[in-house]
C-alpha cells in the first residue's frame, strides 16, 4: 500500500475557503466543510481531535482555530435582536 501524504493546515479566523496554492500558484478557494466521517485511520495517524474541516475541492484538512468565535467554530454568543433583525447591544459590553 502506497503512503498517500495528507496536508493538515491551522484554519483562520473566520475563515470559509480553502487557501491552498496549486503548481501554477493559483488559489483553489474551495469551501471549508465539517468533516465529521473522518476515518478513525487517519485521526489515529496525525493526531487530530476536536473539530476538522476539509476542503471540497483539494481535500486539505484543517484544524478549527482556538480563536475563532464564529459559528462555524460553534463559540459564537447568543445575542438579543429587535423585531428589524439587529442585533441589540448589552450593556456590559
């Protein structure tokens, strides 16, 4: 069985597609999906836990970031809204 070589990549803040450079240095820009049926192979081998997304069009993997506090890194904070959809400040911030 050949070694297929994986590249894993630290995902940024808020970021949605993929920024990986092909041999002609054009960005692929595909979009950043969840993967939740990661096979239980490849978490053993690199170490991965917690949230891994995965590109739709390369299929580079990349880890969640710490920081991100979008809710695609599902640490977002639950805001009230006015009837217009707006989002209403509290007064603790």
């Amino acid at each position: 069985m050949e070694e297929v070589g994986i590249k894993v990549k630290e995902k940024r803040i808020g970021q949605r597609a993929c920024d990986e450079k092909d041999a002609k240095g054009k960005l692929c820009l595909g979009h950043l999906k969840r993967w939740d049926t990661m096979p239980p192979e490849i978490t053993t081998r690199l170490g991965l836990d917690g949230q891994i997304y995965r590109c739709d069009k390369c299929h580079v993997l990349y880890r969640a970031s710490i920081q991100d506090r979008s809710s695609a890194g599902q640490k977002y904070v639950n805001r009230t809204v006015d009837l217009l959809g707006n989002a209403v400040r509290n007064h603790d911030e």
